[in-house]
C-alpha cells in the first residue's frame, strides 16, 4: 500500500503543466533521495515563495516582496514602448537576449478554454486603461504563432484598433508557425522582433 501522504504529493506534482503520472513520481523520488541540507534549503526558498510572493504592478512579472520588478523600476528602459508576452516564460527568453530596451505586459497565458481566461482579460483591462492615458506609443506583440493563440491575438488587435496613435510591431520573420516564444533559438528572436 502507497502511504497516503506520497499520493497527495504525486497529485500535486501530476497538477503541474506538462508533468504527467510517470514523470511526478520521478521527480518525488529524485526529491526524496536528496539530503537533509539541500531539502532544507529548498524548503527555506519555497517558504520564501508562498510568503513573499508579489506580481509587478505594471507588468505582472512575479517578484518577492517588491511592487515593480526590476526591469519596470529601471530607468534607462523606454517604458513607451511595451512587448505583450503571453508567459513569463516568453518574457525571460527575450530578456536573455540582452537586446529589447523597452518593458513587458505579461498577459498571464491565452484565451484558450483550459486556462483561466479570468486573469488574462483583467490584464487586458488595465492594459487598454493605460493605452487610454497615452503614456505607450508602442506596442510589440511577442504571442507565439500558434493556432492557439489566435484568439489571444485577435482580442488584441481589436482592442488597439481603438488606438490609431500607436505603433502596433509584429515579429517579421524567422518565427515558424507553431512556434512558441520560450523555445526560439535566441538569433532567429533577434532578427524577428529587429532586436
């Protein structure tokens, strides 16, 4: 009989994207098999985590315990000119580049059935109220080339037609259709968004 205790964990990590059955309860028994001192450090940082966890309030990048990440709170970033990501996944690949001078929205995921549509439509509010204000003159849509982001996409775009003032930028070429943000190599990023 499977103690009760490892079930529970094995659904929680099964709950994770992409983590099926089979892989949970490998990572649990990788987990389990490492020492006193690095599961302690890994529970001092998850605790970390869960208590201190803030999102940005302009990007919704995750940060601890600050109201505006790094990256927002940076002087020398053009925050006129703002790239929508769909995942903070898309955000950290393009910001390894080194290249885009600009700020990020993070949408939160995209309007598909199986995702909180929730959170990305209220990120889609505050992000038209800030259109309104006219403090962004530029708008990059860093979305992936999915069938599955189609409607993500088309909600934007009819969203910013309401703003003819403001430059709407596209990736020119390189992403293959299909192609999700996170898994582009960093040369063909570049050269698409003219990084």
């Amino acid at each position: 009989m499977i103690n009760p205790i490892f079930q529970k964990i094995i659904q929680i990590l099964d709950s994770f994207p992409d983590i099926g059955p089979r892989q949970a309860w490998r990572l649990f028994f990788w987990l389990i098999k490492q020492d006193k001192k690095f599961l302690d450090k890994f529970l001092n940082y998850f605790s970390i985590l869960i208590n201190r966890l803030n999102f940005c309030n302009i990007c919704f990048f995750p940060t601890i315990d600050e109201e505006i990440c790094s990256i927002c709170s940076d002087n020398r970033r053009d925050k006129k000119t703002v790239m929508l990501v769909a995942r903070e996944t898309d955000l950290i690949t393009i910001e390894n580049l080194k290249k885009f001078k600009g700020v990020y929205f993070v949408l939160g995921g995209l309007i598909l059935p199986f995702e909180n549509k929730e959170i990305i439509k209220a990120r889609l509010k505050i992000l038209n109220e800030r259109l309104k204000n006219g403090q962004i003159k530029e708008i990059i849509i860093g979305l992936p080339f999915t069938k599955e982001a189609a409607p993500t996409r088309k909600e934007i775009e009819k969203m910013l037609q309401l703003y003819k003032n403001i430059k709407v930028k596209y990736p020119q070429k390189g992403i293959p259709t299909g192609g999700e943000i996170e898994f582009i190599d960093p040369e063909t990023l570049q050269e698409a968004f003219g990084l």
